[in-house]
C-alpha cells in the first residue's frame, strides 16, 4: 500500500535525523537551498525526530511557540531558532562561499 509505504519512508528519515551528523547534513541542504520554509520543514522534521515536548524542554521554549516559530510564513527570532538548533544538539556555521585557494587567486586577478 502507498500509504504504509509513504509512512515507512518517513519513520526511516526520523530515525535518520536522530542522529546529529545527518540532522546538521539536512539541515544545511536546506539553508544552501535558500528558501526559509524548506529551512523551517527541515527543522520542524529534525524537531519531530527527537520529539518535540523534549527539544521545546530542552531550548527552554513551550511546545506552542516551537511549532508556531516552525509554521511557514511566521516571523522567527535567531534566538529562537539558534535555541531549537542547539537543543537538536547541532549548530550553525558560517564559512566562506568559495574555497580559500580560489578567493586568493581572485584577489591576485584583482590588484591587476
């Protein structure tokens, strides 16, 4: 049946998402993406993942605000959203959009 199927996939990507390497792996396929609601999906999967009652718990944010802050189209503080990250036991990370090597050989090009 397509539904069994549909809800053996998702309860694989769940227990997927339990673990942090793949949680942090889904979650930055979906900031590369650029789309806030493919971010706050994602999220909202690795939220379900982990259980929402304990992440909320653990951010120090009530149940209600968590899937208010995951519900596309609503404003969301960082502080919140970093809350939900860290209790998801994964972080957010900034590096640089091109590899170091290719920065420097474009600064050379540049002083040209």
């Amino acid at each position: 049946m397509p539904a069994s199927k549909a809800m053996n996939m998702k309860n694989q990507l769940y227990e997927d998402l339990r673990d942090p390497a793949s949680a942090s792996a889904y979650i930055n396929e979906a900031i590369l993406d650029g789309d806030e609601a493919v971010l706050k999906t994602a999220l909202a999967d690795v939220i379900r993942a982990k259980g929402v009652a304990a992440v909320a718990r653990k951010a120090g944010i009530n149940r209600v605000t968590v899937y208010k802050t995951l519900k596309p189209g609503t404003e969301s503080s960082f502080t919140t959203m970093h809350a939900l990250l860290k209790a998801c036991n994964v972080s957010l990370q900034v590096f640089p959009a091109e590899p170091r090597s290719a920065r420097a050989a474009s600064s050379v090009v540049d002083k040209d």
